[in-house]
C-alpha cells in the first residue's frame, strides 16, 4: 500500500477579498493552505484533507467541517480572524504571532467534549495577543451551551508568571492543555500552562517537568537494568 504522506500535494487557497467562498474539492492526501486572504468567509466542506495551515489572513472567517487525518492544524502571522474547528479531529495546534484572533471549538453533544479536550495540545508562541480560545456544543436542535475557560477565556501569555521566561525572545513557545471539570452539572475548562522546551534533533516538544519525569524514568531504567545483569553474572 502506498502512503498518502508520500503523494502529497498542497491544496491553495489565497489572495481572497471577498463574501463565503465553499472550497470541498480537495483530495485527502493534500495539505490545505490558506494564505493571504482579507475580508473573507472561507468554508471547507470537503471530505478528509492530511492537515491545514493558514497563514497572513486579516479579518477573516474560516470555517473548517472536513476530517484532519493528522489532527495537527497550524495558525501564523493572521490578525482579527475567526476560526471554527471540529473539536473531534485535533490533537495538536501550532499557534504563532496572532493579534485578536478567536479559535471556536465545536463539538455534537457533551460526551464529544469530554472524550477529546483533554487530549488537543496547543503549542503557542509568545508574540500571540489576545488569543480567544470558545468551546461550544449542541445540547438539543434548538439549544447550544458553551463551556467556560478558566480563570478566562482569553489566554494573556504575558501575565504568564516565570522568571525563567525571557519575553522578548520571539522563539519562546508555551504548552497549554485545557483540563476539563466535569461538576455540578457544569462543565468548566482549566487552563494548564508550561514554557516549551525543545528536545532532540527534532525538536520534540516538552516541558522541563516532563523532561525531568522522563529523565528520572530512564535513570531507574538504567539502574535496574544494572543490578539485573550484576545478579545475572553471580549466578
């Protein structure tokens, strides 16, 4: 079988200025880019596409309905933009140099929530401003309820509280993972919020806890290792 990553081929949508625009003719082995669009309402109604960025957008709206076969979703360089997202096809979001932008999370019913927010991953760089991040999902044909982002919906890096943290270094990368508290018949998110690190040639995402947790792991691994081959060659 032949992998749809080896095919792949970008999918261009740009240099739009205008009202709604429906794009649905892309292939599921394409890479949908979005670029350079002023004033539009984009909406992608297609089947399956393997991943989306959109970049140097100003006062857009883009709607996205289409399956992410890599859930992996990237947002650059736009400002003033509204971005609506099918919550059960992302698993990780690359956000970088946004002003006033809005990421509207819908999701089918209440147990579509719970089953997937924990589990999206945002990697968010320092030069993002005023980045609303909405959660909503359908209780009934009629009645749609939202769910609330604590302390607030709007995620403000700079009040971000590290000493470690130099805000001037365009580079500096937050992970943010919203963890969800299901109570009292009201379901509220809590934002969790740690400085990224870069780990490996590939620059693999984590954090210096994790990094510690898994550096702790490995040592005990060693260790263990160790005394088993000691208690092997006593015998």
């Amino acid at each position: 079988m032949i992998s749809l990553f080896s095919k792949r081929t970008n999918y261009n949508i740009n240099n739009l200025n205008s009202t709604l625009q429906n794009f649905d003719n892309y292939q599921p082995s394409d890479l949908v880019y979005i670029s350079n669009n002023l004033q539009s309402e984009i909406e992608l109604n297609g089947t399956r596409c393997t991943k989306i960025i959109i970049t140097d957008c100003k006062d857009c709206k883009i709607i996205i309905k289409n399956k992410i076969t890599t859930g992996f979703f990237e947002l650059f360089n736009c400002d003033n933009c509204n971005i609506f997202l099918p919550m059960s096809q992302i698993k990780t979001l690359q956000l970088d140099n946004l002003q006033n932008c809005k990421l509207n999370f819908y999701a089918n019913d209440l147990q579509e929530i719970l089953d997937y927010l924990n589990h999206i991953l945002f990697v968010v760089n320092v030069e993002c401003k005023n980045l609303q991040i909405l959660i909503k999902y359908q209780v009934d044909q009629h009645t749609v309820q939202h769910v609330d982002i604590l302390p607030t919906n709007q995620i403000n890096l700079e009040n971000f509280n590290d000493e470690e943290i130099d805000y001037n270094d365009k580079e500096t990368q937050f992970k943010i993972k919203l963890n969800i508290d299901n109570c009292d018949n009201k379901v509220n998110c809590k934002l969790e919020i740690k400085k990224v690190i870069r780990e490996g040639r590939s620059g693999y995402v984590t954090t210096k806890e994790e990094k510690e947790h898994h550096d702790n792991l490995q040592l005990e691994f060693e260790r263990r290792m160790t005394n088993f081959v000691k208690n092997e060659l006593n015998l």
